[in-house]
C-alpha cells in the first residue's frame, strides 16, 4: 500500500490507492515551469496564464534552492525576484491577486490553481545548477554545498524538513518535488562545480539522500495530519545504469508519492558519441554501449526509457512511475559516419578546450563531444567565462521553425543571434527529419554542415503515451512547458512560425484522457494472506568504480517469535532492467523461480519481473529476533527488491518488509497461514469473539484498514472505503468518512476465513491482483450480471472472488469481472 502514518490521504487518493486527478486525467501530466523565463530579461516569456491549465495535472515549479542557513528559499522579497517579487502590468492575464502577501510567479499560480482546483502544484528544490549551490538575489552563484552538506546531519536535515513544511503552507504548494543532482557513489557525476563538496562525500551520499527523504516523509505526514491535507513528496531520479549503479537500490523510493524519471539526457555532447536525447527503446546499435562492450557484457542496452522504468517497475507499483520527455533538443556539430547521423561521432577538434567535468578533465579516455552553435543552440548555458557551452540545445518550438527552413526572425535577437555578422548564427542548409521507429526517436540532420539534432514531435510524444497506457504507467513529466510549440500564421510579418505552444501537452493529454486507470500493486502475482514480521535490508554497497560486479549483502531479520527453520524458501522480484544471473557467496541455494525476460531488449523488455528464489541453509535456522545475511552478487543495477514470500512447514506467508509505510498487521508468530496451495482457505480463529453473530474481524483501533476491509462493531458489519487507523466506524460512517454501514449482523458467529483466489490473475498493465489483506468472504454479495448498470462502489461476486466497481457502466457479456480490471477492483 501506499499510505503511510495516520494522514488523511482519502483528500487526493481514492480507496484503491490512485491519486484523484480529475475525471479526464486517469495518468498525470506533469509540467514544469521554470522560474527564468519572465521576460524581464528581454527574452520571450513564458507565465503562468500560458501553462495549458486544462490539460495539465501537475505544475513543478522551477526552482527552489537549499540557502546557505540549510532552509528552503526561493530567494530575497525584492522586486526583481520571479518567485515573490516580480509583476507584469500591462500583460492581459498576468495581472496579480492584490490580496495575497507575495507576488511573483507564486502568486500567479494560486490565483490560477483557484480556479483550476483538480490541478496540484509542488515546488522543486534543487536541479543541475542549484543542488550544490543557489543563485544570490544578484544573480551570482554561491557554492554553499546544498544538498551535499545539509544532508550530512540529522539536525540540519530536520531544519531544513521543518522549512518545507512552512514553505508550502505560506505559498499554499500542494507538496515537495526533491531534485537532488545526484546522490549516486559514481565518481564525478553531478554538476562539475558541485565537486569539491560530492567527490570526498561519494561513500556517504546515499545514506544522506535517505536521511533526508525519510525525514520529509515523516515531517510532511505529520503536517498532513495537523492541517487536514495530504503534501505530497516526489522526487526527479535518474534514468541512467551508470548513476544508478551509485545509488545502491534507490531505496528512497518508499518515501515518494511517485517519481518522475529524467529519461532524457541519455547522449550529449558530454562526449562524441552522436545519439538521441530519450529514446524509448533500445535498437541494439547505441555506439556509446558498443564501445563499452554493455552489449557484449550484459545482453542488452540501458540507454532508453523502457530500461529505466522496468529499473524502477521492480520496487514499486507503475502508477508511482513517471516518466520523463524533453521538450528540447540535444546536438552535435561536424559528425562523422552513422546514418544520417545517427551512431555517428563527433568529437571537439581542440579537445584541451573540453568543458569541465568531460574529456581529460575527469580522467576519461572518450573525447568531449563537439556541441553544436549559434542558431543550432538557441538556450543555451554560459561558461564560467560568460561564453556559450556548445550543446545543441533549442526548444522544440525553434526546431520545428528549423525544420521548415524558418530562420526564428521574431525572436532570434532576443536570444542573442547575429547572423549578419556570425555565420554560425545564420540558417543554412536543409534540416530534414528522421525517425527511428524502433527507438520512437526522432532527430534532424543537416548534412550540409554535418548537425545532428535530437528532436521530440508528436509521433514520438504519442508513441510514448501509449507505451505509459500499455505498461499501467502513472503518467508522464516534461521539461519544460515553454519548450512546447505551436504554428501561428500571424507571426513572422505573416509568413508563419513556432512559438511557445501546446501542441504536445495537448497530444499527451488526448492520449492519456481516456486511458483505464494506471496500476496500482507492485505484485502480478496473488500474494499470502497472512504476513510475517520479517525486514529485509541490503546493504554494504562498494564505492564508485569498485562496485562492480555489484556485491552487497542482504540481511533477513525475524522479529517473529518463533524460528524460521532452515529449508525456508525466500523469494522476490527485481526489474528485468537487470538479467536473471544474480549468484550468492555464503553457501545458501540461489536460482531463478521466474525469468521475465533474457536476451536482448530491441523493442522493449519483454516481462517486468525476475524473481529469485534462495533456500534457507538446513544448518542455519533464522531465530525469533536473530538475523541470517547472505552475500548476493549481479551485474546491472537493481532497485530495492520486493514481492517477498517466506515458505516452509508447508506454509507461504508475505514479509513485512514489502510495507515499509504501514498498511498492513503483520502476524508475528506463523502458527495459522494459509497453506501454499492457492484452493485451500484456512480458518483463523480469532483473538476475540465477535458479538451477535458477527461473522468480520472485530474492529480494533491499532490496526490499519485499507478500502475493502471488513469489521464488526457492536453488533454491525463495516466495510472500509480507504485507508483508516483509530477511526471508530460507528462515528465515522457517511460521506467523507472512512467507513461504510453494512448493517447488522447475521449467522452465526464464526471465524472469517481468508479466502485464496484459484487461480492468479493474468499480468496485465491495469490488472489489479489482489492485494488486500482482508479480502471479502465468498458470496457476500451479488452475482455479477452481463446487462445490468453498475455504479462506482458496487460489489459483487464472480466465480467465488468479490470485486468493487471503479467505473460506472452497463456491463455486456464478455466484461466479466476478472477480464475487465479497468472496471472491476478485485477485492
């Protein structure tokens, strides 16, 4: 589940655990907004009355810093500071809310989110540029350490979590989205002017990034439950095998709402390796990987969307994953062979002028790449020296104008373009546009003068809609809003051009609108019943380039009071982003129970799991309180693993350490499981008889119920409409309120059987098998009917298994429960 302490998560989340968007936003489309594009600067501006407000579900704004006081900030109160200070008189739809104590950006966005309610807003702290540092109300860069030195310490990390908290209720953001850049071992990765505070702090910096998160979760919880609103806590996290080869097993992920992965950046002219941006697949050809030997080592490539969110898929349900599309372009200049560019190379002629962090500077023996120019690289950064870093980065507007031979004439100046006396800033040559269909990449190639541009449009945007649909994805994310685009006739003293639009946020919200909606267990597989107090940790990661082959140690804690025999079979998953060869050195019995994919990966991962089986030594039992670990070793990087299951004495039992956040009563002696056989159904006594015939669990207010649970109290049946915990039914039934009366009780009094499923449910991207400890007796409600109208919260029975009704609709033959998850909760 989900949800985690007593917070009211019922206000953004229904009872099966998805976040409630709005009727037409089944997936998130998730938007951010930079601070910088003001248009105080003489550049173009992007405000708040232009985000698409309908057709988004969440607005990131751009960014927050970590001040040197350890305290979130946005800056200063002045008037030239975006966030708070700024305003726009004169400009048709940004004229502020006189009644709000800030100004800026954030009080635009307010005054919008007013009369937008279903969409939230989050504030990101952090970024490339502001992770190790922040920009002082002068516009200087100060290198403080940010994230790097603050999440050293408890102390620091609770003052700056307490800041959080302050911050989004004096701006009224609806949570926290941490864009740490990055927390990963791997040896100069991050920002070049953030080393001198990541380099010495690389064996610790994992164990910070924990800290912290683990403890915004707990402040914004408790925050949540002081104010009656649920703040949310997402974080950006990389895309990329080498990163995360840093980061031991992402274990932050059981803190987030949901993360959004950066799947973008995968090439660049970081180095000379010419390929795209965000591909969504691999084709088996990236030269980047060919020269690694990762196709030769590993079977397949993890330079693409699909490898990075069956990374994440293997610890967390896919409606918590997010992925990322840029709408910007990536790009080289004077490149060699490849086709039309693509695999081709194309390294920068004077490589001692290589920007830091690339090329020699890091000790690397690939060369820096050759960025493309002027005109080809319209947002652009600065050098320290105030020149312009080659990287061929445009928005996507700009590369639709080079597209179609538009030289950008309305706004070239503004961005600094002079092509009367700089030829690289002038339009030359023909962009044409290709698309790789297995990579769902587009790109442009100029071959006159030898540009490779990594390019998005709306046949890549709608591939990789469908692709978040298909999988059961939570949605997407894009950097950033203003890189959209739209054509206007008028521009361009009437000759037409792209400008800052809408045209792909409105194609993936047609995409998205109607999708079912989006996964919501981690499983595919029908879990035990009954759960046993057991944690699993891993840990014991190496350092940087020393952890490979990846070697940690996974540790097995009994908090039951009762032995775990030697025999006992453990088992889990991990994505398929890694193959099923992962080996241990302790003398236990490792193999693979289930093998979700092997061989290559052109075209996608095939199955989103690998599930291990490892066997308990005869000679080394687990005691009650004692703990067992064992030496594992893999390849390729894993998130933490999950969907574990405990066997022996012919009993299969589910392990609290797929909870970490609550949301189940763990068993802590194995003394009445359910036996393995998935047919049978056990009764369970009870630790105390149900008054009058009462046939559920009594209620008890320790224990945590989730939507569908069954309880007598005095005399009465509830069910459960949601997560609740000390939530007493009888005073807390009718709207708005946990819990639902289902009338008196009935029968004899007897013990509720847990009743086992006969079969599992088939994987499918919006199947939801179940997942509910307290699933509802066989035949407690009506037989479900082809040709009868259902409404959302109905129940009914099917083939002895109960099922809830997500969507209101008359049913046909053939939409059976079981074969229509999109609109049958199973219970």
């Amino acid at each position: 589940t989900l949800f985690p302490y007593p917070t009211p998560p019922r206000s953004i989340y229904d009872s099966p655990g998805r976040e409630m968007m709005g009727s037409d936003h089944p997936r998130r489309n998730i938007g951010y907004f930079t601070a910088w594009r003001h248009g105080k600067n003489n550049q173009p501006s992007y405000l708040v009355k232009d985000i698409p407000w309908t057709k988004v579900s969440h607005i990131n704004y751009a960014f927050a810093h970590v001040g040197g006081d350890n305290r979130i900030s946005v800056g200063g109160n002045v008037s030239t500071n975006p966030a708070i200070g700024m305003d726009w008189p004169g400009v048709p739809g940004a004229e502020l809310d006189p009644n709000l104590p800030y100004r800026g950006h954030f009080n635009l966005l307010t005054k919008y989110k007013r009369q937008h309610p279903n969409v939230k807003t989050l504030i990101s702290i952090g970024g490339w540029a502001e992770t190790g540092g922040y920009f002082d109300d002068g516009g200087n860069r100060v290198a403080s350490g940010g994230f790097y030195t603050m999440a050293e310490s408890q102390a620091s990390v609770d003052t700056f979590a307490d800041s959080v908290v302050a911050f989004l209720r004096q701006y009224g953001f609806n949570g926290a989205d941490i864009d740490y850049e990055y927390a990963t071992s791997a040896n100069y990765a991050g920002n070049p002017l953030d080393f001198q505070f990541a380099q010495s702090r690389r064996a610790t910096l994992v164990a910070g990034y924990v800290r912290l998160m683990k403890t915004l979760r707990e402040k914004l919880d408790a925050a949540s439950a002081a104010d009656g609103k649920y703040y949310m806590l997402t974080a950006a996290v990389s895309a990329s095998g080498w990163l995360l080869r840093g980061v031991e097993t992402y274990q932050v992920t059981q803190y987030l709402d949901y993360a959004n992965i950066m799947t973008y950046d995968l090439h660049g002219a970081w180095n000379h390796f010419v390929g795209p941006n965000a591909a969504l697949y691999d084709d088996g050809a990236d030269n980047e990987l060919v020269h690694w030997n990762v196709y030769g080592t590993y079977g397949l490539g993890y330079l693409n969307t699909d490898w990075a969110s069956h990374y994440f898929r293997g610890a967390m349900p896919p409606g918590r994953i997010n992925i990322g599309l840029p709408f910007y372009t990536r790009g080289w200049q004077r490149v060699t062979g490849g086709t039309n560019g693509l695999w081709g190379k194309a390294a920068l002629p004077d490589q001692a002028q290589c920007p830091p962090g690339t090329g020699s500077s890091v000790g690397s023996t690939v060369p820096c790449g050759d960025g493309a120019l002027g005109i080809d690289n319209l947002w652009h950064d600065t050098n320290a020296s105030g020149s312009e870093e080659a990287s061929g980065t445009n928005p996507m507007w700009h590369a639709k104008n080079l597209e179609n031979a538009k030289p950008g004439t309305s706004y070239a100046q503004a961005y600094g373009l002079d092509p009367v006396n700089d030829p690289a800033d002038r339009l030359t040559g023909t962009y044409a546009r290709n698309y790789s269909s297995t990579m769902a990449a587009p790109w442009l190639w100029n071959n006159d003068k030898r540009v490779f541009l990594s390019t998005e449009d709306e046949a890549s945007i709608n591939t990789k809609a469908d692709y978040v649909v298909s999988k059961g994805l939570g949605g997407v994310m894009f950097w950033e809003m203003a890189g959209d685009y739209s054509y206007y006739p008028d521009r361009n003293n009437g000759q037409g051009e792209y400008f800052m639009g809408s045209t792909l946020v409105t194609a993936l919200y047609e995409r998205l609108r109607n999708a079912a909606p989006y996964g919501n267990l981690k499983t595919t597989r029908t879990m035990p019943s009954t759960t046993l107090d057991v944690g699993i940790e891993v840990y014991g990661f190496a350092v940087g380039d020393a952890n490979y082959p990846i070697n940690p140690k996974l540790k097995i804690t009994n908090r039951t009071a009762n032995a775990i025999p030697g025999g006992a079979v453990l088992e889990f998953d991990h994505g398929t982003s890694a193959q099923a060869t992962m080996t241990q050195q302790s003398g236990w019995t490792l193999s693979y129970a289930e093998i979700g994919h092997s061989g290559n990966n052109v075209g996608g991962l095939r199955g989103d799991f690998q599930r291990v089986r490892l066997t308990v030594p005869s000679f080394e039992p687990i005691p009650a309180g004692g703990s067992k670990e064992v030496t594992i070793r893999y390849d390729l990087p894993i998130a933490t693993p999950s969907n574990f299951t405990l066997s022996f004495g012919g009993n299969s039992y589910r392990l609290s350490a797929d909870y970490p956040r609550g949301g189940i009563s763990p068993t802590t002696s194995p003394t009445s499981a359910p036996t393995a056989s998935p047919t049978s159904s056990p009764t369970v006594s009870p630790t105390s008889s149900p008054p009058g015939g009462c046939t559920a669990p009594q209620w008890n207010a320790s224990t945590i119920y989730t939507g569908g649970a069954m309880v007598s109290w005095q005399g009465r049946k509830y069910s459960a409409k949601w997560w609740t915990q000390n939530e007493q039914p009888d005073l807390n039934t009718g709207d708005g309120k946990p819990w639902r009366d289902d009338g008196p009780c009935t029968g004899s009094p007897s013990p509720s059987p847990t009743v086992s499923p006969t079969s599992s449910p088939t994987p499918s991207p919006t199947a939801s098998p179940t997942g509910s400890p307290s699933p509802s007796p066989t035949g407690a409600y009506p037989a479900w009917q082809a040709n009868k109208a259902y409404a959302v919260g109905n129940r009914v029975s099917y083939e002895g298994v109960s099922y809830e009704c997500r969507q209101s609709h008359t049913s046909l033959p053939g939409w059976e429960p079981p074969n229509t998850p999109a609109l049958w909760l199973r219970l």
